[in-house]
C-alpha cells in the first residue's frame, strides 16, 4: 500500500482545478492495488456467473473508477484515505458494471430484436453512462452507525485467499478484502461501503469464521492421517 497522501492543500488544489494531472500523479502511486482489486472482483464476479471471463478488464474496471473519482472528487468525505476511497468507488462502479450487464443480458434473452436501451454501457462504444450515486450519501446516517463499536470478537484471520471468499456475498467479500488484503481500518471501510459501522463489524466476523471453518475442512484430520505400517513378522529361524 503507498503512503498515504496527507498535504491538504494539494487536494485542494486538485479540487479547484479542472486540470486532470495533478489527480492523475496523486492517484498514480495506487494503481497496483486498484488493479489487483478489480481482478480479484472480476474472478468473484465470473465466479458467481455475473460476469463472462472477458466482460471487463482490471484495466477497464479502474480506468472507469478514476474517471468517476475525478468527476466526484468533490465528494470525497473528509478524513478517509485516498485508498480507502478509491477502493470504496471503484466496488461502486463496478457493481455498476456488472448491473448493467445482467439487465442487457435479460432484456437480450426477451427479446434479441429489440433496441439496445441507451443506459447500457457497451465495451467499445460510446453511449450514456450511469454510474452509482456518489458515496457515501443518501441513506440517513446515524450517530449510532458512526460511533465506533466493539472490535471484532476474535477469530484468527486466515492469509487472503481470492477464491477462498467466492462463497461470501458481495459487500461482506469487499469489507474482508479492504480490510485483511489491504490493512484499512473498519470505520473508513464501513463509510466507503456505505454501510453501518456495526454492520461492517459484524460481516467480518462472519466472514472470518466462514474462512476459518473452510481452512479448517481442508487441514487433515487426525483420523485421516495413515497409521504407521506394522512391523515386518519375524523371520523363522531355519
């Protein structure tokens, strides 16, 4: 993960500036960790049958969530980290994403002789988008939500394995990836998700037990475990 970048002033720079070079040189350093977690998103996607394997590239999927980070950059709430953000932004775009391609697929399934609705994003072509609305707004937020809770009750958190969460759903998959993969702290990760904080508290735990469990069905009992061979029999005597 970068370090962090802590100068306000160049962010409020960038937010006064209609000039994209400043955001791209901030955002540069993070671009390794945006791409190996849309390509983590994509296998879960593909996985669960929303996606085809060559629907959308990691490329794809981040270079989206800049364009939306840039063009929400106003919103960004203060106080989060520009990994937490970017992280929390581009699982927005890319469920949005994956929307779009379920309900294309659905109407081409009805009807293939009907005309391509004009709010479907196409690879290669350009047409309206519609992107998610900007986080973490909307729903009402309480105090409740933002004061923050116990820690998670304490279950050993097994190495981030991709494939290992498949089994998870969406938003409980994404708050262990943020916070075991890429060491963000549960408060910035529950408001980049738009969650509550309890909620997120809670789907960790979850998911650690889950992960847990099915690191614990692959570890060899130790009834599985072959017993040594008998001894050979004596030999007679002659």
């Amino acid at each position: 993960m970068p370090h962090e970048q802590t100068d306000d002033r160049n962010w409020q720079r960038i937010l006064d500036s209609d000039d994209e070079t400043d955001f791209r040189h901030l955002v540069e350093p993070y671009l390794d960790d945006l791409l190996e977690a849309a390509q983590h998103d994509i296998d879960y996607y593909v996985h669960q049958g929303d996606l085809h394997a060559d629907d959308l590239t990691p490329e794809e999927v981040t270079g989206e969530a800049l364009v939306y980070a840039w063009a929400h950059r106003a919103q960004r709430p203060d106080g989060m980290s520009l990994t937490g953000w970017l992280l929390g932004t581009q699982y927005r775009v890319l469920r949005d994403l994956v929307a779009q391609r379920t309900k294309y697929r659905a109407e081409q399934t009805l009807s293939i002789d009907e005309p391509i609705p004009s709010d479907v994003w196409i690879k290669g072509q350009e047409g309206r988008r519609q992107y998610p609305r900007a986080f973490p707004g909307g729903a009402e937020t309480t105090w409740k939500a933002l004061t923050t809770g116990s820690e998670p009750r304490e279950i050993e958190a097994p190495q981030f394995t991709n494939r290992d969460t498949f089994a998870l759903d969406p938003v409980s998959r994404h708050v262990v990836m943020m916070h075991d993969a890429f060491d963000l702290p549960l408060s910035e990760i529950a408001s980049a998700l738009d969650v509550a904080l309890q909620d997120a508290e809670r789907m960790l735990a979850d998911a650690r037990t889950s992960l847990h469990d099915l690191e614990q069905d692959r570890s060899p009992s130790a009834s599985d475990t072959p017993s040594a061979a008998p001894p050979p029999p004596d030999a007679e005597s002659a």
